[in-house]
C-alpha cells in the first residue's frame, strides 16, 4: 500500500513559529517582570535597613531571595544575602549599643535611652533621633565590581 503524503495546510509552519514565539514572548515576558520584582523587593528591603526597619528589610529581602532562587538568578542571590547580612549586622549593633546604654534587655528601658544614641558601623558613625536613624547614604555608580560615589546624600 502505498502511503499518501497529505499537503501540509497552509500557514501551518507559521502556526508553529508562532506559537513557539508566542511562548518564548511569554516567558522573557515573565522573567522581566520577576527580575523587575526583584528588585524592587531588594530596593525596598534596602530603604527599610536604611530607616532601621529590619523587620520590613529582612521580609523584603527574603521574598527577594525566593524569587531569585525560583528563576535561577543565581548571581542575583548573592547580592540578595548580602543585603539580609548587611541587615542582620546592622540590627545586631543596634540592639548591642541600646543593651549597653540601658544596662538592660527590657523594651521600656531600651526605649527610653535610645534618644541620641550613636555608634560607629561600616559606613561611619549611626545616630539615633526621633525613633530613626541617621547615617551616611552614599549613590554610586557600578561598573562590575568598581564603585564610583557620586555624592553623600
């Protein structure tokens, strides 16, 4: 028997292609958004660390680093722990110096000595005033690895 050979229908090759673009839009489409949540969740972990808010930081950190593991952006996640250790140091020497000033490990008595409380980090000296902290804010630009400070903010 001799086996018959049907036409291809018209377009369909193109319907393939498209289809595999369609999918492969989709996908680039996904990973720009995860990337742009991404950063946008390490940004906002930033800010908090930098308002002292290490609750916030470290909760937007880690949804960070979720994602960052979920999509394989394995270089990404390097910079994503550095910022939860940056944050855990940065609340560790916080708490540290309110326990020295208050003698004691209380809220109450934590609280009420932590009105001017300054202490020397990485980025210089960190003081307290109003509930917030005040500290050294640098923008740079990268190129790979070499900063270029632009100004102290």
């Amino acid at each position: 028997m001799k086996e018959s050979s049907a036409p291809a229908c018209v377009g369909e090759s193109n319907i393939s292609s498209t289809a595999d673009s369609d999918r492969k839009l989709r996908v680039t489409f996904w990973i720009f958004l995860a990337a742009g949540t991404l950063f946008t969740l390490a940004n906002l972990g930033n800010v908090y660390q930098q308002l002292g808010r290490w609750p916030n930081a470290l909760a937007h950190h880690r949804e960070a680093l979720i994602i960052c593991r979920e999509t394989g952006h394995r270089h990404l996640e390097t910079d994503v722990l550095n910022s939860l250790g940056e944050s855990c140091y940065e609340g560790v020497r916080l708490l540290t110096e309110l326990m020295r000033r208050a003698g004691s490990v209380e809220v109450g008595s934590l609280t009420s000595v932590s009105e001017g409380l300054a202490y020397e980090s990485p980025r210089g000296t960190v003081e307290l005033c109003d509930r917030h902290l005040r500290q050294r804010v640098f923008l740079a630009v990268a190129d790979g690895l070499v900063w270029d400070v632009i100004q102290e903010l």
